[in-house]
C-alpha cells in the first residue's frame, strides 16, 4: 500500500512540475527531451528538436529516479534496446529563470558507465522546433563536473570541481609549461577543491572563491605526476594552517610559490 500511495504521489508531483514549465521549454506538449542535452560536444548552437530525444536515438525509458524528480529535475533513466544487459543510462535537466526569454539549463547525464556528464547551458526558444543552446561549463565527476547550483535575481551560482591541474591553470600565475597527468594530477577521481562561480544572462561568468577540500594528511591526496609530491606538500602547509578558502589573488600566490618551490628547475 505504501508503495502504490508512493507512485501515485510521483505521477501526480510530476503533473505538478509539467504544469508549471514555461511554454519555451515545452514541445509538443511536453517537457523538452532530456536526452537532447546529452553529449552535445562540439554540436550546432542550433539544436533542432525535431531531431533528437528518445525517439531520435530509439532507446527505451527504463523509470525515473524519485529523488532528482523531488528535487525538481525533469528527465528518466534510459536504455538501448541493442544492449539489453547494459547499466540503464540516464538524463535529467533542472531549469531556472535567466531573464529576457532566456533560461538556463543544469544537466546531468550518464551513458551508463562511470562517468557522470553534467552541465550549464544557456538556451533561448527561436522558433517552434529550434533552440539556441550555448554551453557555458561542462565536465565529468572531477573533470569540472558541476554542482551547488542556484538562482537568485537572474543569477546563477554554481560549482566546478577541480583537479590539481585545473586548480593550478585557474591562477593567472598559471605556468604553460605543466602538463595535466604527466606533471599533476588530472583524473576524473583526483577532486581537490571546488570553484564557485557566478553567471548572468549576457553568459559572463565570475569566479568568486575556490574552497579546498579539507585534506590533513598526503594519504588524502593524488599522486599522479612528478610535481605532485611537491604540490602536496606546498597545499598541506595552507590546510593544515586552516586556510582553505581561495580568493584569485590568495590563487595566485599560491601557485607563484607552486612555481619557485616545484618547476623553477623544470626544463
């Protein structure tokens, strides 16, 4: 019984949500298709909602996951019917007011692997079956997947994960000669802070801080790359001193002192 009450309170909350979604983010009388966010890498800015979604790719829905759905996410989980005992993928979307007919779009995506593909798209209706799509950050887990996002007075905040060479080419002291696997770490799994930024409706984003993740020991740390001891080291002495908290220019001296202490000899 309780699980029935469950469905019926998940039909009738997703009616709710279908109701309230502005006409520009509608088609055909239905929320737009989550899966037409999906993998859009180097795709037109012109996105022809007449050919894409479930239908397009022939892949079947497989149910929806009730707690991105409470949270106000519209999309379902997802499989192709050529690879029946693959992990379900899955697409979900979670839209908020940009302001002047424009509206930005959180995406978060999985072909059913270990990636989780997630993203800030700015999008405008332009005609009954186009949409402008313009992708302002996009990442997998640790590879700037993104997070913490919300909206206030045409205003998104967001987070952008980071790994250490993503922290490091953040600086504007950043050196051209490091290299991301070789030199720092750079794995989708090898998260060591979070930048968080704001954006507004003409896209102009600003960095606002980046907060370390709380590290006390190197056993917390990647290893990846040979100035990566070095780096652990230089990062341990501000964490452990309590400074975990970012502003550019704490950033830049930061990785000024990268530079002296870890590549001053690097050829």
């Amino acid at each position: 019984m309780t699980v029935r009450l469950f469905f019926i309170f998940l039909f009738l909350f997703s009616g709710i949500i279908c109701a309230a979604i502005p006409e520009p983010l509608m088609f055909h009388d239905k929320p737009l298709d989550p899966l037409c966010f999906y993998n859009r890498e180097g795709e037109s800015q012109v996105l022809d909602l007449n050919k894409c979604g479930l239908a397009e790719k022939k892949y079947v829905q497989k149910g929806r996951n009730s707690e991105l759905i409470t949270k106000g996410f519209i999309g379902y989980n997802w499989q192709d019917p050529e690879f029946q005992n693959a992990t379900e993928g899955y697409s979900y979307y979670k839209y908020f007011n940009a302001g002047k007919s424009l509206y930005w779009l959180y995406t978060i995506n999985s072909g059913g692997g270990s990636g989780t593909f997630t993203a800030i798209h700015l999008v405008k209706r332009t005609s009954p079956n186009t949409l402008d799509i313009k992708t302002l950050f996009s990442g997998d887990r640790c590879n700037g997947g993104v997070q913490d996002v919300s909206e206030a007075n045409n205003q998104l905040t967001f987070s952008v994960n980071l790994t250490v060479y993503d922290l490091v080419t953040l600086s504007k002291k950043s050196s051209q000669s490091i290299r991301p696997y070789d030199d720092l770490a750079a794995c989708a799994v090898c998260c060591i802070a979070k930048a968080f930024y704001t954006v507004d409706a003409k896209a102009l984003a600003q960095l606002k801080y980046v907060e370390l993740n709380n590290v006390k020991n190197t056993d917390e740390l990647p290893q990846q790359g040979v100035e990566q001891s070095c780096f652990n080291k230089l990062l341990l002495s501000y964490t452990s001193a309590g400074k975990t908290t970012f502003k550019q220019s704490t950033l830049d001296e930061f990785t000024d002192k990268f530079n002296q202490m870890c590549i001053k000899t690097k050829n």
